[in-house]
C-alpha cells in the first residue's frame, strides 16, 4: 500500500538529521493522514515543517528539487490513494496479534502524528463541524448524522490519545487490567472510525468546491 522503497529512503534521511531524529517514518504517515482526513489539505510545506522543526536545512531539501522530496511525496501519493480508496491504513501497517494488550511503538508514533496534525487543521475541522449541524437542522425532518458523525470523531481522538500516550492512560484508568485486555477491540473500532473520517473529508470537500462553484 505504502511505496516501501520511498519509505526506507525517508526513514534512512530521518536518522541523518539531529531534529528529524525526533520523527519516525510511522510519525510521519500519521501526520500525512490526519491531513489528508481533513476537508482543506495545506500542502506538502506543512509536512515539510513538522519533520524539520527548526532545522532550515532539512526544510529546504524537503522543498527543493531532491531525492529527499521525490520520496515525501510518493509516500504522500500512497497515503493519499489508500485514503481515497478508503482503504484500513492502521489495520493495514499496524494489526495487532490476537492477544496484544498494549500498542506498539510504532502505533503510538502513527497516533502521535495524527494527533499532532489534528491541532494544525483544528480550525477547519470546527467549521465543517458547524457546518455538518447546520445540514441537520435544513432537513426537512431534521437529523443527527452530523452530531453522531461529531461524538465519533471526538471520540476517535480521545483514542489516539490513549494509544499514544498508553503508559499514562494505563496510570489513569480506573481499572487498568481492563483497558490492557480491550486493546485489540479499542484498534478495531479506531481502525474502522478513522476511514469513516477519511470518507467524510471527501465528502465536505466536494460539497465546498460545489458551494464555490455556484457562488462563482
């Protein structure tokens, strides 16, 4: 599904650098697919920005004409057409054996990343919020699928961050033996919540290019 040799190519550039180093190939697919799961994409500089950091450098071969950026960007085209497809990324790069009661590394860095391009297109996914409700209030007999489509996604984030923060959940919880023992079914709901999310933005962004085309 990924474009693997791109893959194998970007990791091996994220350890070469002291800031990248942070990042992990799993961080940044995360981060690709939070983006892409939202209805207004801000382009390949903001992925750019999250693995170089402060490191002008590493910014500026990911935005130049590079082996660095052939391969960001293939393994962006493979997100996006797994997205697009509608295709289980998490199921796809993470599934977990039948008994695993905790996330892996490389889950918790996914979810990470995610996570950390939610906050970048905070904003946006507010005003497709609202205008999700307001869908639900012009039916003529009005519905919830907006509110429901809401409480899921709020609760998909609220997962991502027990994934990638397992050790203080676990802390936290109020009966830690019974969080550890629903793992593999927590994955699955996430799993099957984060395609439906995917699916959504490409709703919302064809009705937002309809709406700019009947008002141009």
């Amino acid at each position: 599904m990924i474009n693997e040799d791109s893959l194998n190519f970007l990791a091996d550039f994220l350890q070469q650098h002291s800031e990248s180093k942070k990042l992990s190939t799993d961080h940044v697919l995360g981060f690709m697919s939070a983006l892409l799961a939202c209805s207004e994409f801000y382009g390949e500089s903001e992925i750019a920005s999250y693995i170089a950091g402060a490191d002008e450098a590493v910014f500026n071969t990911l935005m130049n004409d590079s082996k660095e950026r052939d391969a960001l960007n293939n393994v962006l085209d493979s997100v996006t057409e797994a997205q697009v497809a509608q295709k289980h990324i998490l199921k796809t790069l993470y599934m977990p054996a039948e008994n695993s009661q905790a996330p892996t590394i490389a889950l918790q860095n996914w979810c990470t990343g995610y996570l950390a391009a939610y906050m970048l297109n905070q904003e946006v996914w507010q005003q497709d919020f609202n205008f999700l409700l307001n869908v639900d209030k012009q039916q003529a007999k009005p519905k919830e699928d907006g509110q429901l489509f809401i409480d899921n996604f709020q609760a998909s984030l609220n997962l991502l961050a027990t994934f990638a923060m397992w050790e203080k959940a676990l802390a936290e919880h109020a009966d830690p033996t019974t969080l550890s023992g629903g793992f593999t079914t927590l994955f699955a709901g996430l799993d099957e919540s984060l395609v439906s999310i995917a699916s959504m933005a490409l709703m919302l962004e064809d009705e937002k290019l309809a709406l700019l085309e009947e008002e141009g």
